[in-house]
C-alpha cells in the first residue's frame, strides 16, 4: 500500500470514530430505555417537558413535579420538542447527537487545512473527550436523560464558533446554552473568560501577570454574566413566590441532618472528585501548555474556570446532603465540568493552530494517558448504576430479546410489557396514566404519573384514562389511591388495571 494511500486509509478512520461512536451510542440508549433496567423517571420528565407545550400542556410542567418552571429555567428543552413529538423519548438522544455531529462536521473542516500530524492529534483528543469513558458515563444518566446534558454539544460549538471569530454563529450557540438551565450564566462565563485570557497570551505574551486577568473586557465578562446570573435566579424566585427556594430547602436540611464529621467527609470526598475530574480532563492540553507562552497564566485560568463552577454545583448538590452520588459525581453536574474542560481545550487548540504553535512532541503519550486514566477511574467519578456494571447475565438476556426487536424498532414482543405498551399507544393523544414506577417506560407516547415516586402522589394534570396497580402491593402500601367510579377492569395476572369507562367502551366494544 502506498503511503498516500494510507494516509487516505487513516484519515477516514479517524473520520468514522465519532460516526461509529454516535450509531453505537444511540442503540446504548436505545437499549437501556427499553430492557427497562433502569429508573429512567428523569429521562419521562425531560420528555414531558419538551413536548408537553406542543400538545397543549402548560409550559415546563410535568407528571412528578408539577410546574418545572419553578425549579430550573430549563428553556432549550423545549426546542427539542420538535423531535420528541414525532420519536419519543429518542428524540432527545437523536438532538444530541445530532448537535455533535454538526460539530465534528465543523472542527474536521477547521483542521483539514493543517498539517496530518497536528490534525489527527487533536481530531483524537476531542473524540476521547466525548466518547471516552467520562463522556460514555455522563451520556448513560442512570436515572434517564436531563436538559444538561446538551451543555456539551452546546458549548463545543460555541468554543469552536468564537475560536473561528464567527461571532454570529457563537452568538446562536451561546443563546441556547444559556437556555439550557440557570446555571448555564456560569459555564459560559468560564469559558468566555478563559477565552479572552488565551487570546490575550497570543496578542501580548509579555505583559504583566496580572493584566490578563484584570482588564475592561474581562470585568465587563464577569458584570454581564453575574447580572444574567441574578436575573435567572430571581426569576425562579419570582415563580415560587413565597414558597422556599431549593438552596432555602437544602440549607433548612443541612440544619437537621449536618453533623461536624459528615460535613467534613462530605467536602473532602466532594474535593476529590472535583479535584480528579480536572487533573483527567488536563492531559490533552498537556499537549499544547508545553509549547505555550505563559502556561502558568493560562493553566491558572482553566482551573479557575473550572473551581468556579465547582462551587455553584456544590450549592446545588446540598439539595441532596449528604448523598455524595447526587452531588458532583452526578451526570448532569460533571457533564458540565466536562464541558467546560472539552471547549476549552477546543478554542485553544484552535486559536493556538492559527498562531502556528506546534504541540509537544510526545502528545500521543499525553492524549492516551488521559485515556487511559478514563478507563480506569471514569467509573468510580461519574455516578451510574447501569446493570452491565453489576449482572451480565440479565444484560446478555436482555440484549439477546433487543436484537431480535430489530435494535428496538419491534419492542416488548410479549408479555405484561407487550400489552402496557399496545395499551399505551391506543391512548388518545396528550392522555395521563398513573402506574408504577417501573412501568413507566412503556407509556412513553403520553403523560405517565408514578406512583411510587418518591412515595408521593405525582402532580396529574388531567383525570387518568388509566390507573395501573401492582396487585401485590394493593392493601400494603399508602399511596395507592383508587378512583370513586367510572372505570372498568382490564385484566392482566399481574396488575390491576383501570381504565376510563368511557374510553373503554370505544375501544372494547
């Protein structure tokens, strides 16, 4: 083989990692929602509310909270609606992913021009930051989906938009990613801010030290990012009115519960993580701080982006004090960190290639120890409980019964979940149900309530066509409620099942 000719075998390689990473993320998905081993509540309600206000439902509201608006300003989830209308719940993977695609469409079209070797280190790095072993946990969310998982598709194109100088573009993105949630005000003043410091090092590597960090462009950053901040949040506070903020609800816990020792375990732990989150997402930028100017300045600036944003979740994270598994380590909370670390390593590598800065000569060394750090650690940082971790034999059954669905386009042949599914998609559309947590996954198509979520009552919009009970559970448990009249039995051995007179005399006629 010629060497031209390998250059062309390699070169569409490394072109089909992050196809053939999307098509096998995707079928992940896919998998997890449909062997219905995990909770998947959040991945219902972030389905809710995409596509609730398209079908004439309240905006941002849901069958577990109720009115969502009153929790987080989580906009961008809305736009997704466009998709899940027509897909599902798929839809929210397929935005994703298509996000990315879009983005590694633009960095390959950025980087071609420069030389193979620089081209293919960086086209690595970004692949392992997206599909390595982090961003593979992140994406799994065991409880589902959330809205904050588009802050790394979101923010890689921002990055990649301001690194190219389209600030018409980048201004797009940067809308969207401060619609995904309040926070969003945060990780874009991160990255704005590291942004300007690394131009400032390009332009003018020899000014004082602390010039880079105190000047008009970056106070006005900082003013308009913190203003934005307030406004969010006083926003949720003007929703919830007199009712208590989540910080007010998480501090009044911390009262009951905090002891000297578990508040200090909890720091340290939550430290930890914080602190070998960064050190794994450094290693590719270790490829270019060795040829930098300055890298004291600007290593300085990426952590402090990153600790930044590393304190607004912890006053998030209190919420759920002292459960270390919902704090940092949580998908939505170190998928933004990695976000963070993923466009700042975008831009820099970008506006650096423009300066003609060549990277270290050992960064393949850089980039696969990163990778490897992933591998080994990746798990033990990202909080997951996906059954492949824990029992290979349930996962081989189930994924035996997923490739004989057609890669889930045929689900749930037979069984107690066959009919709950045919059931569900006899449902006039916009319809609510009440069944257990479990079952939720099958009533996808309309507007599941739990039953058992959080032993409380869901939030029900509209009277159930359908209740669903487990029969073992009836006369043991406290928050089943059952319904005065107008519903007729549906039988199933399992399940008690009842549904709408009304709607049952149209259907069984």
């Amino acid at each position: 083989m010629s060497e031209t000719y390998r250059r062309r075998f390699k070169m569409l390689l490394l072109i089909l990692l992050p196809v053939m990473g999307s098509f096998f993320w995707y079928f992940v998905k896919v998998f997890q929602f449909q062997s219905n081993q995990e909770e998947f509540s959040d991945g219902m309600l972030a389905l809710q509310l995409s596509r609730g206000w398209l079908e004439g439902r309240p905006l941002l509201y849901d069958n577990f909270y109720g009115d969502h608006a009153r929790q987080h300003n989580y906009y961008f989830i809305l736009l997704t609606g466009f998709l899940t209308k027509f897909t599902g719940i798929y839809g929210l993977f397929l935005a994703y992913l298509g996000l990315f695609s879009i983005f590694f469409w633009q960095w390959f079209d950025g980087f071609k021009r420069f030389g193979n070797s620089l081209w293919t280190n960086n086209w690595l790095a970004v692949v392992f930051f997206v599909f390595g072993p982090m961003g593979y946990f992140i994406y799994l969310d065991f409880f589902g989906w959330h809205p904050e998982h588009y802050f790394l598709p979101l923010m890689a194109l921002l990055a990649l938009s301001l690194a190219r100088r389209q600030y018409a573009i980048a201004a797009v993105w940067l809308l969207l990613t401060f619609l995904v949630k309040e926070t969003s005000n945060i990780l874009i003043c991160s990255l704005l801010l590291f942004c300007s410091v690394v131009d400032l090092v390009l332009a003018h590597p020899l000014r004082p030290w602390l010039s880079y960090f105190i000047n008009k462009r970056n106070v006005a950053i900082t003013f308009v990012s913190l203003l934005l901040f307030c406004l969010s949040m006083a926003w949720l506070s003007h929703l919830n009115g007199a009712e208590a903020s989540r910080l007010g609800t998480a501090l009044a816990r911390i009262e009951q519960s905090a002891t000297p020792v578990r508040l200090v375990l909890y720091t340290l732990l939550y430290l930890l993580i914080g602190a070998v989150t960064l050190i794994i997402g450094l290693f590719p930028f270790g490829v270019w701080l060795k040829s930098s100017p300055r890298k004291g300045v600007i290593l300085f600036t990426l952590a402090g982006g990153f600790s930044l944003l590393f304190v607004v979740y912890l006053f998030e994270t209190l919420y759920y004090f002292p459960t270390i598994y919902m704090s940092v380590s949580y998908p939505p909370r170190i998928g933004g960190l990695w976000a963070f670390m993923l466009s700042a390593y975008i831009f820099l590598s970008y506006r650096f290639s423009l300066a003609g800065i060549i990277p270290f000569g050992f960064s393949a060394i850089y980039l696969f120890t990163g990778l490897t750090l992933q591998f080994i650690i990746g798990s033990f940082i990202v909080s997951h409980r996906f059954t492949i971790d824990s029992d290979s034999h349930n996962v081989s059954v189930s994924l035996s019964g997923f490739i004989k669905s057609g890669l889930g386009l045929k689900p749930y042949p037979d069984g107690t979940s066959h009919q709950l599914y045919e059931l569900a998609k006899m449902l006039p559309e916009g319809s609510d149900v009440m069944v257990p947590n479990q079952y939720i996954s099958y009533f996808e198509n309309v507007y599941p309530g739990s039953w058992n979520y959080e032993e409380k009552l869901p939030m029900i919009l509209r009277k159930p066509i359908l209740y669903v009970y487990e029969q073992n559970k009836i006369g043991k448990v406290k928050y089943y409620k059952f319904p005065n009249k107008g519903y007729r039995v549906i039988s199933n051995d399992q399940l008690l099942i009842l549904a709408d007179s009304a709607w049952y005399n149209q259907r069984y006629k």
